[in-house]
C-alpha cells in the first residue's frame, strides 16, 4: 500500500437530471450533451418522448421497452460504447427500478419464488443485479446524463386536538435510496420555469440559485471535466485491447484466460469487470460476424 498526493484528473461526466414528469428532464438532458459536443445517444424508456426534441440537436434513440430489468440496461450501455457515442443520456432510470419488470417487481418475484415471500431475503438476489446497473454507469468511456422521475415525500404530523396535518418533506427520486450519491452532479428541476437547482455538486460550478439548463451548462462542465490532469493508463490497458482486437472464439477465450488471471491474482475488481465488459462486448461482435458471413 502507498499515499500518493491527491490530484482531480480529467474525468467524464457522471449527472443525474431529476424532476417530476413534465419538469423538463429530457430537454435538459439534450441541451447538456449539445453543450458537452459529440456524438449522442439516447435510451428512451418514455415511449419515443426524447424523439420529440429532434430538432434541438442530432442523437440516435434507442426505445427500451419492458422488461426494464437491470441486465437490458446494460445491454443498451454497452451497445452506446461500442457503437462510439460521446455522451449517452438514460431517460429514464426510474423504471429500472420501480416500471414493470424492473427492481422492485424482480424483488417481489424472487421472494414468492425462492424465500416464502420474504422480500427483505430476497434482496441479497436482487440488490447485485441493480449495483451491476449503477457499475455499468460509473464505470462507462462515455459522459452519462442519467434522468429520474421524483415525487413530492409528505409525512403525517400531530396538528394538535388529535388532529394530523399532512407535511410536504421535499421530492425524492424514484429510484433506491443513495441513488443520487453516485453522481458528481445531481440537478433537480422544479415545474415553475424549468429551472434546475444543484443538490449535488463536486464541481463547485453551481451556488444555490436556481438556474435555467442550455447548451452553456454542457460547455461549462466539459471545460471543467477536461481541466484536471491526464489520468494515467491502467495497469490493465493492454490486455483491454488485446480482448477488443480478439477475431475468434478461440483467440477471445484465451485472451480471457488471460486477463481473468491477472486481474485475480491482483485481486482487483475494477480491472475484472472492465476486462468482462470488453470480453462480452467482442463476443457479441464476434457471434454477429459469424452471424453475417455467407454459408458455403
């Protein structure tokens, strides 16, 4: 184990955009990517709704449709890397977890199946599958606007004469609870002018004014973003390009083989997953040239 000094290295953007339906999440979205420059694509779990917004900006959509289990999100993460997109905008994350077939009804599905309808059991199933969701995100080569529905929180309080009064406590996500922690910025969208006001904020960009979202907001987070040091290359970089390059069935299981080794004799998990990530990526390519060969 060694300390190094610490240094804010160049990084890409990890924003989580949350409102209630109608707030202007999805607009917001768009004008950030505008402003971040590249290729963008988006995940639309809104029934087309992004395709609305055609005229802001150029992006491809891909409509998600139910079952929103964990595993098709990443399935749709990694088809937006390998297809070399810039930015990726999910729109939404709620129904990951809350929309039919995502956490909460897989949850509910394995408690009757497995636990005797003990959903608090269940979740040792369940909560790795959505962690691999949120991994898919952290761990991307792509900047993620991730965006998520909220809904006002209210609680019952004694009003006196033993009467309860209902008491607004702000909105919450609808998402697990710590969702937001995993983002640099989070940024929350009232109704009344689709104005954004910062939650969440390690860039020290945002006061607690509310703001209105424009291409500016993109422009100022990839200055930001670029403004650290060159991260160094990991340890793993060569054996990450080895997998990418692989043409073969054969040739990707022994570069597994061998990646697989190095990362568990280093017992490092970051460099695992990455590695997989690669390997099912090029598998995918390999079955799909296979695929498309012509028959003798």
């Amino acid at each position: 184990m060694q300390f190094t000094k610490a240094v804010r290295k160049k990084a890409k953007l990890r924003l989580a955009l949350t409102g209630p339906s109608g707030s202007g999440k999805t607009y917001g979205a768009l004008m950030i990517a505008q402003g971040l420059g590249g290729k963008i694509a988006v995940i639309d779990t809104e029934h087309g709704s992004a395709s609305l917004y055609s005229n802001l900006c150029e992006f491809d959509t891909l409509e998600l449709t139910a079952p929103y289990s964990p595993e098709r999100y990443i399935q749709a993460i990694k088809a937006a890397e390998a297809a070399g997109y810039e930015t990726l905008i999910i729109d939404s994350t709620t129904h990951e977890w809350s929309g039919s077939g995502g956490c909460l009804e897989i949850n509910e599905q394995t408690a009757q199946a497995k636990f005797r309808g003990n959903t608090w059991s269940a979740w040792n199933e369940t909560t790795p599958r959505h962690r691999k969701f949120i991994d898919a995100m952290l761990q991307s080569s792509m900047h993620i606007i991730a965006t998520g529905r909220s809904k006002t929180e209210t609680s019952q309080e004694d009003a006196g004469n033993g009467k309860k009064k209902v008491v607004k406590l702000g909105m919450k996500t609808e998402q697990r609870d710590g969702f937001e922690y995993e983002f640099t910025v989070v940024l929350d969208i009232v109704h009344a002018g689709h104005y954004a006001v910062a939650s969440k904020d390690r860039t020290n960009l945002y006061g607690d004014e509310p703001f209105k979202i424009s291409p500016q907001t993109g422009l100022d987070l990839a200055a930001w973003l670029e403004s650290g040091e060159e991260p160094s290359a990991p340890w793993y970089e060569e054996l990450l390009l080895t997998l990418e390059g692989c043409e073969s069935p054969e040739e990707l299981k022994a570069a597994w083989d061998a990646a697989k080794k190095a990362a568990n004799e280093r017992g490092d998990k970051t460099a695992y997953d990455a590695m997989k990530s690669a390997m099912e990526a090029a598998a995918a390519a390999i079955k799909e040239a296979m695929n498309a060969a012509p028959t003798a």
